[in-house]
C-alpha cells in the first residue's frame, strides 16, 4: 500500500483543521470553568422536576436585584450547573434560604468557588504543562535517535513528531470549544490533564512508526530511497497501531456509555484525542518527514 501518494490530501485536510481550530481558540474562545476564571460553581437538584432553567433564573434575579448574574444549564441528568461571580459563605447561606423558598426543596450536590488569583496561577501552570511536555518530546526523541545515519538528522524525528501533536491537540481543542458553546462543557483541569494524555498516547504511535524507519535505515539498499524505506515501514507498523487504538477506543467507548457524568467529558476528550493521533501518525507524521528529507535533498 503506498501511504504518500495521497498524502498532499491529508496535508491539506489537516492544515484546514488546524486552521480552523486556531480560529475558534481565538473567536469566540473556549468557555472556560472557574478554576481559570475564578468564581462560584453550584449544581442544584430539584425536587420538583417541573421547573425549568428560567425559573432558577427568574429566583435569582430576585435575589438582591440579581447582582450574581449568573449562567444556568441543565444538565442531562435534571439537575442545574450555575456559575457566578465569588461569593462568601453567609451570601451562600443566604442564597439557600432565598431558593427554598422560591423553588422548593432542593438537594446542593456541588459547591466550589475559587479566587481570581488561583485561577490565573492555575492557567499559567496548565500551558507551562503544555509547553514542558513538548520540549522533552522533541530531546528525548532526538536522543533515542542520535545514532540513525548521519545524512540523516535526528531533530528532524522529533520536531516533526511534536508538529503532529499540536495538530491533535489544537483539533481536539477546536471540537470540545464547540461543544463548550452548545453544551455545559467547560475547559477545567480535568481536560488540561486529557490533553496531556494525548500527548503520551500519540506520540507513542508516531514513535513506532519512526522506529521502524530508523531500524530499515540501518538495511537501506543503496538504490532504495528515504521515501521507499519510509512507506515499507508504514506498512510494516499500521495494522499495530490500528488494533492498538482500537482496543483502547473499545474500552473509552464503553466508559463513555456506561461510566459514571462526572469523567464523561474526559472519556471523549481521550476518545477524539486517540483517534486523531493514530491518522496523523500514519498520514501526516511520516509524510511530513519524507517531504523534509526530499527537501533537504
């Protein structure tokens, strides 16, 4: 099977992708949970499951001439995720009582608030996360292959492995800004801590891929080009990457499905996550590589 003869169309399926998510990074921006942001998060379960988001509403514009201001979904399960500005514990205490009486009995399944300051420090750790992550992605690779033959540069293996990550992370990111958008996801540390597992995982399928170059390197026929060994190693490395994956998306699925709401959205970061990084590691990674080499060449 040749893998590079189609790989201008995967270059520019990809390069729209990325292009595209880059855009909605900036325009309009994940939303954001308040561990970023700072703020108070409350999930409220009603007794009465006849009211709807417009009646939270309606009693909290009724507190204190509705100075909190807050966001309001509904969630799947019946219950309202409410975001807000901070507030102190008597205020909190005081917005318990004035929706008891407003709504009836309820059930505060979960209250968190979180400074302003602790928001930004959290922010800053999770890109630093990020950033340190693809650093030792690109050494350790250019390490693991300083002994492949000499016209051939290791740099190249690990520049352009990390290239094919921040595609799948950059698409991944721009789907789950959608969804923050149309759904009551929002970008938390959880999914920071998602992300960071792409990493790993990806980089692993792009890892065999190169192994396997870089071992028939070594039994390169002087007539056999960078190109020919690299698509043989293709073929050699797919199908285990493809099963790899696909055992894994069996049991994430299956997470997915029947697994408990509160990692559900972690579940479909890894699921999106996977799948992009086993079709870049064969269709864009190795491609990329024998491109820079043609180049150079």
């Amino acid at each position: 099977m040749d893998f590079l003869k189609p790989a201008k169309y995967f270059f520019m399926l990809s390069a729209v992708l990325t292009v595209i998510s880059i855009v909605l990074v900036i325009i309009p921006g994940p939303r954001l949970s308040i561990e970023f942001t700072g703020g108070t998060r409350m999930e409220l379960q009603l007794e009465n499951a006849e009211k709807t988001a417009a009646d939270v509403a309606a009693a909290f514009a009724a507190f204190r001439g509705g100075e909190l201001n807050p966001t309001i979904n509904r969630m799947q399960n019946g219950h309202f995720l409410i975001r807000m500005k901070g507030i102190d514990d008597a205020t909190h205490r005081e917005l318990l009582n004035n929706l008891t009486t407003a709504l009836g009995p309820s059930n505060e399944v979960q209250y968190t608030t979180i400074g302003p300051t602790v928001g930004e420090t959290l922010k800053w750790r999770a890109g630093q996360a990020l950033l340190a992550a693809c650093v030792g992605i690109i050494l350790y690779l250019a390490f693991a292959f300083r002994k492949i033959p000499r016209r051939y540069s290791p740099w190249k293996f690990g520049i352009i492995a990390v290239g094919t990550l921040v595609h799948d992370i950059m698409v991944t990111v721009g789907i789950f800004v959608i969804l923050s958008r149309v759904t009551s996801f929002e970008v938390d540390t959880l999914f920071v801590t998602a992300l960071l597992t792409i990493l790993g995982y990806s980089v692993n399928d792009t890892i065999i891929v190169f192994d396997r170059i870089r071992d028939n390197l070594f039994l390169q026929e002087r007539r056999e080009s960078f190109a020919e060994v690299a698509n043989n190693s293709l073929n050699q490395t797919w199908k285990r990457s493809c099963y790899t994956s696909g055992s894994t998306l069996i049991m994430l699925v299956s997470l997915f499905l029947l697994g408990s709401s509160s990692i559900q959205w972690f579940v479909l970061t890894l699921i999106i996550g996977i799948t992009l990084g086993t079709y870049s590691s064969i269709f864009v990674a190795t491609p990329l590589l024998v491109y820079w080499n043609k180049r150079d060449r």
